[in-house]
C-alpha cells in the first residue's frame, strides 16, 4: 500500500524536478499550467493523501530525532506560497514544524554575513522548518535590485563581477554541509505566469478581504517580470543538485501546486524513511520493573493494569 502510493508520488514529481548540471530556460521548459492529466477531484483526493502520509512521516521523523527537513519555497508575488503551507501543513502536528518568513532584511541581519538571518532558522533534529522565501533571494531580489546589495555593507572583495557565482557556489556548499548532517533540503518554485499573476492582483484589487494582500510595490516589482525569470533560470542551473534538487511547480492552478508542493514533501520524507525508535533489552527491563511497581499500587478492587483489562475486555466483546 504504501509502496503503491509512493510510486504513484514520484511519478508525479519526477517532471519537475530540475535535472542537475542542465541548463533552464523557464518559459521554454516549465509550463504554469501543467497539470498530468489530473482532474481536480483526483487532485483532491491526492492532496489528501499526502496530508495524511505526512502526518504520518513526521511523527516518525520527531520519534527518530536523527534527521531534520528544510522545505523552502520561492515564488513570485501571487505565486501561491501562503495557500500552499496552509494547505500542506494541515495535518501537521504544530510542534514539529516552524514556518519562517523572509521579508526586507533589519539592520541587525545587514550586520551580518548573507545566510546568517537563514541559518538561525534551520530545523532541529527531528523538525520540519518551512522558508516562505529563503536564502534564494539573496541571488534572486539582490539581484534584480543592485541597491539592494549595496545596503549589505559588503567589503569591495566580495563584490563585483563574479559575485553570483560565487553565492551560487556557497549556496551549494551549505546545503551539502547540511544533507551531509543528516538535514534534507527540499526547494520548491511555484512557476506562475505572467498572466495568472496579472488576473490574482485584480482580485486582490476587487476583493475588500483581499485588498491587505495588495500592495503598490507588487505592481512595481512586476515591471521586473524578465530580469526575475532571467535570474529564476540562472539560479535554478546552478543549483538544482543531486543532494538538494529543485522542483519547479506549477502554479496558475493552485489546486495542482499544492499537489505537487504536498507530493514533494511527502517523497523527501519517504526517502529518509524515519523509524520508531527501538528499545533494548536493558530499557525492556526497566519498563517491567516500573510495570511490576505500578502494578503494586493498584487500589482495593481496582484492576493491577486498568489498560490491558480494558483492552482484553474490548478484544473479547470484538469477538
Ligand atoms: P512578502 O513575502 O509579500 O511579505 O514580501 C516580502 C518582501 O521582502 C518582498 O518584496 C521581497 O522581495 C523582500 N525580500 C525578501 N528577502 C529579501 C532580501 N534578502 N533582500 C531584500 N528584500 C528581500
Ligand atoms: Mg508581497
């Protein structure tokens, strides 16, 4: 069963996840409105799988406490982000999962080296933390935004030509140290189009209860479209690796992008494989000393284990 089910889960990831080592050319290789064939009531059904095999992964993952995951999402305004954690984490017990948002640095974080703010919310063993943004902006926005790279107070070495490069290169090595620790770094890019962001900006517009989620700059940043999918594809080649590939989702269906969003979380989660721990016969002998004293205290008239008479007696009725 379960095995069905992740084959059927990697199938569907498997064509958009960004072969490492190849060069992307976002509009020719990744289409928004991809959606396998799938109708949207198969679709629900399949998100709710995923929801429920996550639960179930990541109550193994906390129980291990050997592994940790990173989950990031980038996109671009309207892409999706904030609907697809919402519906991805729902079965998620709260206490092993942080979302962290990554908005126009402080003070304090341009104080400090670039993957600094990023690093101080990685995972703990055993934990799920969630990038709405991530360390990708520091190639992406800083980018796109030359004065945006001039507030990181850099000194004149670590400037200049060569420097995306060189950030794609640490990048790299960071998320390696990280996966050689035991942490999976999962990236997701909610691939919107031109268009469907055009059309979600009027509904942010039309609708009153939308209107919080519109803002000025968004149309601003818009007027950036190309240098963004420019920066999009050189970012996604340069690192999309074997140990931390990126999956490019599509996104004008938002039912899809959660979909596939749940569906890579979910493989991540089935390639680690998280067990229950197993205890050893020294702390089997322990748990039948405590057993033995518990027992021992059991009132007049009241069973020595009230939780396996009540369970003998519900297998009997049962049977
Ligand atoms: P939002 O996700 O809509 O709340 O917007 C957050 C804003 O923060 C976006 O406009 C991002 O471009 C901006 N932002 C995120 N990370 C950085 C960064 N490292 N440097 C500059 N701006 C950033
Ligand atoms: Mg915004």
């Amino acid at each position: 069963m379960a095995d069905k089910r992740a084959e059927r889960i990697a199938r569907l990831i498997a064509p958009l996840r960004v072969p490492p080592g190849t060069e992307v050319d976002l509009a020719r290789d990744y289409d928004p409105r991809y959606k396998a064939h799938l109708k949207k009531r198969e679709g629900r059904e399949l998100l709710a799988v995923g929801v429920e095999l996550l639960a179930e992964y990541q109550a193994r993952l906390a129980a291990q406490d050997t592994y940790g995951v990173l989950f990031c999402l980038q996109a671009l305004d309207a892409g999706g982000k904030d609907g697809t954690i919402r519906h991805v984490m729902s079965g998620i017990n709260p206490q092993g999962v942080h979302v962290s948002s990554f908005k126009v640095p402080s003070a304090e974080e341009l104080d400090h080296d670039y993957l600094w703010r990023y690093a101080r919310r990685l995972p703990a063993r055993g934990d799920i933390a969630v990038f709405n943004r991530s360390h990708y902006e520091e190639v992406l926005v800083v980018r796109v935004h030359p004065d945006v790279l001039d507030r990181q107070q850099l000194p004149p070495k670590a400037r200049g030509k060569g420097i995306w490069k060189r950030r794609y290169r640490e990048i790299n090595d960071w998320e390696r140290h990280l996966t050689d620790n035991g942490f999976a770094v999962v990236k997701i890019f909610l691939n919107l189009s031109r268009e469907e962001q055009r059309t979600r900006f009027l509904k942010r517009i039309d609708l009153p209860e939308k209107n919080w989620k519109f803002s000025a700059a968004d149309v601003r940043e818009r007027r950036y479209w190309d240098d963004y999918q420019r920066a999009f594809s050189e970012m996604l080649s340069a690192t999309s690796t074997k140990r931390a590939p990126w999956y490019v989702v599509p996104a004008d269906r938002k039912w899809f992008a959660r979909i596939c969003a749940s569906a890579v979380l979910v493989h991540t989660l089935m390639e680690i494989d998280p067990q229950y721990p197993v205890i050893g016969e020294r702390a089997r002998a322990d748990l039948r000393t405590a057993r033995r004293e518990l027992e021992e205290q059991a009132p007049e008239g009241a069973p020595a284990d009230p939780y396996a008479a009540e369970r003998d007696r519900r297998a009997r009725t049962e049977e």
